[in-house]
C-alpha cells in the first residue's frame, strides 16, 4: 500500500513540474507575441496583428506532430486558446455572429477564435454582413451550407451586393437537441427552431411528436429563449442554448443525419496571403450566349485546379440573369489560378474574388 502511495505521489509530482513547465512557455510565447506587436508599431487594433494564414499553417503542424493520446481536435482546441489568448493581450478582436447567445453560430466564433475574442451577437445574418463592412466588427461567421440542406441562400445573396471578403471557413458538427421546460415528451403542443433545424429533424419530430405545430424563429438558440416561457412549448437547439436558457432535455441527438454538419464563412474586410493549403471563392456573371458557362469553366480543367463546388443565384443585374457561386483550389495568387482566370475572356461578364483563405481543418 505505501510502495501505491509513493508511487502515485511521484507522477503527482512530475505532473505538477510539467504543469509548471507549461505556464512558463505559455508566458514565453506571450512576451514574444507582445514582441510582435512592439516590432509592428504603436497605435494598432487586433485586427493588424491578426494572420489566419499563419494560424492555419500553426494548427497543421500541431495535427503533424501530435502522436497522441490527445486526439488532433482536443490539441488543436488547446492551440487555438493559447494562440486566441496571446492575440487578444492588448485588444480582443470583434466578431460578430448571428445571435443570441447560444447558437451553432457562436459555437463556430469559439472553434475558430477562441474564447478571447470578443463575441458580438447579432439580429441576423444581413446585420452580421452590415457591422463588418461598417467596421463595427472586426470579423463575422455566418453559416453558408448544410452536409444536409445544402447552402443557406441568404448568406450568398449577400455577397451579391456586400464587399465582404471571405478570411475564413470552420466546419462544425451539429448536433441537435429537444429541449423544454420540464424535459418531457408528453404535452408538448408547439416546437420553435430555426428552418434549417426543422428541416434537419423532420423524420424525427414526425416520428416522436406527430401533428405538433412546428414554428421557424431567427435562431436556434431564439427558440431557446421563447421555449422557457410555457410548459407546452419545446425548441430544438444546441446543448449550449438549453443550458443558457434553463431549459430541461428531453431528447438528444435529433437530427436525422448522422454526419449532420454546418459549414460557416468568416468574413472580414481583407484579403490575406496563401496558408499552403487553401480554397479561393468567386462571384461570376456570364455572358447571354451559347457555351458561355463552359468556357469560363473549361480553363480551371486545362490547369488542373479542382471546382469543389458551383451555385446559382439570381443576379441583381436583371430579369432571369444569373450569378455563380463557383469554390476552387488555391490561392488567387497561385500561377495556375493565375492564369485561368485569364483564359476566362470575355465569357464572363464580370468576375470578383470573394476571398482566398485556409482550408478548414478535418
């Protein structure tokens, strides 16, 4: 028993002098990112310190070198505090996300962020477009696609009129939960939810909650909040609004796919450099003509740069026109990219680079 005790007191022991050796290169790493800012000159906001680029390209060496038995998210999640951490020292960036507290959406600030950038909580996705481009907020995540439903067409269409550039992309796994105030199936006459989450759910609330009224609010964690209020009323939503809004569980895991994922769009007012492994956005308007879409797409082929993905809107411009949304491999600045785009000629009416920006990580 005592040789236990002993041994059990040792690896206390050394645990505690790591723990130590942790907080001292934490500091470290802290003065140096100081460093960075003294090099760079007085009077600058967050925003001029900030890289994703150079984050990115930090959290893949973290994923290469990790051997375990911390998994690569559970170590990227560490790297991202620390790093979020050091950034905000002098002054947290802004970001603003479709609220209120409680949605996917603030979960998605939090992943790419992290916890010390300053949350700012927004009415809708058209306002989180607005504050950006006002400079209210430094950055914005708004979601633009479901591994389900596909893309959230309020997000395109604000780039057909926005000069927000895309910075980012963070893909989180959303699990959805039915929450109430007293956690019970039974009674339950009304459910609140965002639409996309309704749509997510469907199989499932018409399985376990038939012919109940299914009303869509702004958000997710919205629902949350109009759900405390009655005892015959639930909301679907994330884990993180029910506990914010006192809310019971009565069912976890609801969605109807297992692999139910969103991904969201970090928008800012910038372009940045390549990260080494990153998608480029474009905005194109084509010409009214026969084979006008094929040849502005024929030159991506020519230089080997994979289409990860082409939507239509209708374009602003007029009646029955139309715009792509079109998702590439590279950086604008690579040559291949480079020179399809200007292989493109007059097949498009006009073209914009909406962001080139790190991959999201697996």
């Amino acid at each position: 028993m005592t040789d236990k005790k002993s041994s059990l007191s040792d690896v206390r022991e050394r645990i505690d002098s790591i723990d130590q050796q942790i907080q001292q290169l934490i500091s470290e790493r802290a003065g140096w990112a100081q460093e960075v800012a003294r090099v760079k000159g007085e009077g600058l906001s967050a925003i001029d310190y900030y890289r994703p680029e150079r984050e990115a390209h930090v959290l893949r060496m973290v994923v290469d070198r990790n051997n375990g038995p911390l998994t690569d998210v559970e170590m990227v999640r560490l790297f991202r505090e620390i790093m979020s951490s050091c950034l905000a020292q002098e002054d947290p960036l802004k970001v603003g996300f479709l609220g209120p507290e409680g949605t996917f959406s603030e979960q998605a600030v939090r992943k790419h962020f992290g916890h010390a950038a300053y949350g700012l909580p927004l009415g809708s996705i058209e306002e989180v477009f607005q504050e950006v481009a006002a400079g209210h907020a430094d950055f914005g995540v708004v979601p633009v696609e479901n591994s389900g439903q596909g893309m959230i067409q309020v997000t395109l269409d604000m780039f057909l009129t926005s000069k927000a550039t895309i910075c980012g992309e963070v893909e989180l796994r959303v699990h959805q939960c039915l929450h109430s105030l007293n956690g019970k199936l039974e009674g339950i006459k009304r459910v609140y939810a965002h639409a996309q989450s309704l749509q997510q759910c469907k199989t499932w609330l018409r399985i376990n909650l038939p012919g109940v009224e299914c009303v869509a609010v702004s958000s997710n964690a919205e629902a949350a909040r109009l759900a405390r209020h009655a005892d015959d009323v639930a909301a679907i939503a994330g884990e993180t609004a029910g506990r914010v809004y006192g809310l019971k569980t009565v069912a976890n895991g609801i969605e109807d796919r297992a692999d139910n994922t969103t991904r969201f769009l970090v928008i800012g007012r910038s372009l940045f450099p390549a990260s080494g492994n990153d998608r480029t956005s474009l905005l194109i308007t084509v010409n009214d003509k026969p084979g006008a879409l094929y040849h502005v797409l024929k030159p991506f082929a020519e230089h080997g740069i994979s289409l990860n993905r082409i939507e239509s809107r209708p374009a602003h411009s007029g009646k029955w026109q139309y715009a792509f949304f079109i998702d590439v491999s590279g950086h604008i600045n690579d040559g291949p990219l480079q020179a399809a785009m200007k292989e493109m000629g007059d097949a498009a009416a006009q073209v914009r680079v909406l962001g080139s920006y790190p991959v999201a990580l697996p």
